[in-house]
C-alpha cells in the first residue's frame, strides 16, 4: 500500500458525474426531456399540497399523508435534477467532496423518509378497511403528527452514518469518476482504496430495517386487507380496492425501480453501465412525476377539485360569482 499514491478524504478535491456514456451528443437535448420532467415533477406535486391544504374535505390522514409523500418528492427532484441540467446543458460534471456527501445523504434520508410514508399510508388503508368505525379515534391529527415525525427521525437515524463511514475512507486520485449523474452510498465507496466491509455491512443493514421491513409490513397490512375483503360482495369488494388501487400504484411506482437497481449494484457487475444509468434515473426521476398523475386520476376528490379550477379558469370568475 505505501507504493500506492492514496490520498485522504480530507485532501480529495472532487468527484467527477456522468450523464450517459455514450450519448454525450445528444445531451443537449436531453436536457430539455429533463426539465420537462423536473417541471412535471414541481407543479404536480405542488398541486396535489395546495389541494390538500386548502380543500377542508381532504384534511383526512390519507391525504395529509399524501401531502407528506408530495413534500418529499419535491424536495427529491430539487436535490437531484439542477445538478443533473448542470451536467447535460453545461457540461458541469464536478462536484466537490463535501457537496457530493451532502447530496448523498439527501437522496437516501428523502427515500427513507418516502418508504416509511408509503407504510404508513398502507396502515391508513388498513384501518379505514378493516375497522373503519375506528378510524378516526386511532389516526388523529396529532398521530398523522407524530407519524411524520418518526419518519424523519427513523431516516436520519439511519442514513446519518453513511456520510460519516464515506469520509473515513481513502481514494487513490484526486477525481473519482463516478458512475451516475448524482451521489450514492454504494457508488461512492466502491472507488475507495481502503477496505469497505463496515460500508458494505451498513448498506446491507439499512436496506434490511429500512426498505426491507417496509416493505415487509406493506405486504402485510395488504394481506390482512385482502382476507377482510373475501368476505364481502363483489361490488364490496371492488369498491374498497378502488380505494387502495392509488397507493398500491405509488408503491409499485417506489419499489420496483428501488429493487431493480440494487440487483444491478449488487449483481450486475458485468452488465452494461447504461443500464445501471437507466434504472439510478428511473428510480429517483419516475416516482415523483407519476405519483400525482396516480392520485389525480385515481383519487376522486382531487380528480374534481383540479376540474374544477381548471374549469374555473378558461371560463372566467364570474361565472361562479
């Protein structure tokens, strides 16, 4: 190792981002596909907050939930895409060590966060079908509180230590060129000169408590759905899985992207690295440009309310006077 010209985390100058191998002459257009998606993003999810909050009909846990999972979206797409049009338009692909932590630890504390509102989503759903005369005694304001509360608690407890084991490892030039158009964990450790185990262990962990159990406990409030529903009529029971089909939709939408691009880290190593690209995008990129045409199409309530200004706008306020 003493022959090896290993540099410190303190003395590492930056990271070098990519867009997509290969297309680097079409990235200027590519740009324009990505702030339309980054605009879509932003006036979606802003849309279905401003709904929520100022519809007094939707001051339901279910939509203060959706708000959450709108509000983390938006944050999402701001922590990733700036950076992303910076790369494509500008060719601005370095990022210095310190930026690229924090970036890092954004994206996983948000999809934490994201995992821990879609379980607590499938518990509303659970007990609005299950046992729905107690539904507004057991989640109340004050739960749906303390519920957000603990989801960002749980997701700093758990993706504090991911920036802080990065920065005890040592790199063996001054520019890493990573492989993707953003920060992650599994990413960055893998350029390190240094033995990653403990890096490695903790992903592993985290994935387990985090997104592991979530989705464990989704699956399960579904199943406990699904054995209440088979005793009810057909027209019972299409009734109570159009109320679940939204969610369902959102966590799909969350967790299949999330599943197939661990599989690529983990054991796609001979694989082309477009498709590690592909799915990195897909998995922060699609969520929150498809979550609020899932609820605005799914969910009745907004479905009208956005009609409703819609309509109010092309034909004027006198209308409705």
């Amino acid at each position: 190792m003493s022959g090896l010209n290993i540099t410190s985390n303190t003395s590492l100058t930056m990271f070098i981002l990519i867009g997509i191998p290969g297309l680097e002459d079409s990235h200027f257009w590519i740009a324009f596909l990505l702030c339309f998606v980054y605009v879509m993003a932003i006036m979606g999810n802003c849309t279905i907050v401003f709904i929520i909050k100022t519809e007094s009909s939707l001051h339901e846990p279910m939509y203060f939930f959706l708000a959450m999972l709108a509000a983390l979206d938006i944050l999402l797409v701001n922590s990733v895409i700036p950076k992303m049009l910076g790369i494509f338009w500008f060719n601005a692909r370095e990022i210095s060590f310190n930026a690229c932590l924090v970036q890092m630890f954004c994206i996983h504390f948000l999809s934490a966060m994201e995992s821990t509102i879609l379980v607590a989503m499938a518990f509303d759903r659970y007990v609005a079908i299950c046992n729905p005369l107690r539904h507004a005694s057991i989640l109340t304001s004050s739960i749906v509180a303390k519920i957000g509360l603990v989801a960002v608690i749980r997701a700093a407890a758990l993706m504090a230590p991911g920036p802080c084991l990065i920065t005890r490892l040592s790199y063996c030039s001054k520019a890493i060129v990573l492989s993707h158009s953003y920060c992650l964990h599994q990413d960055v450790m893998k350029f390190s000169c240094a033995d990653i185990t403990v890096n490695v262990i903790f992903g592993l962990c985290v994935m387990i408590s985090s997104m592991g159990l979530d989705s464990l406990l989704i699956f399960l409030s579904y199943f406990l759905i699904l054995r209440a529903v088979l005793r009810l009529s057909w027209e019972a029971r299409l009734k109570v899985f159009s109320t679940c089909i939204s969610h369902l939709c959102a966590v799909l939408i969350f967790y299949i992207p999330f599943i197939g691009l661990s599989m690529v880290h983990r054991f796609g190593k001979r694989s082309s690295p477009i498709i590690a690209i592909v799915m990195a995008n897909v998995y922060l990129l699609v969520p929150p440009v498809m979550n609020p045409m899932v609820y605005g199409i799914k969910t009745k309530q907004i479905r009208q309310r956005i009609m409703k200004a819609f309509h109010r706008n092309t034909t004027g306020p006198e209308l409705f006077d």
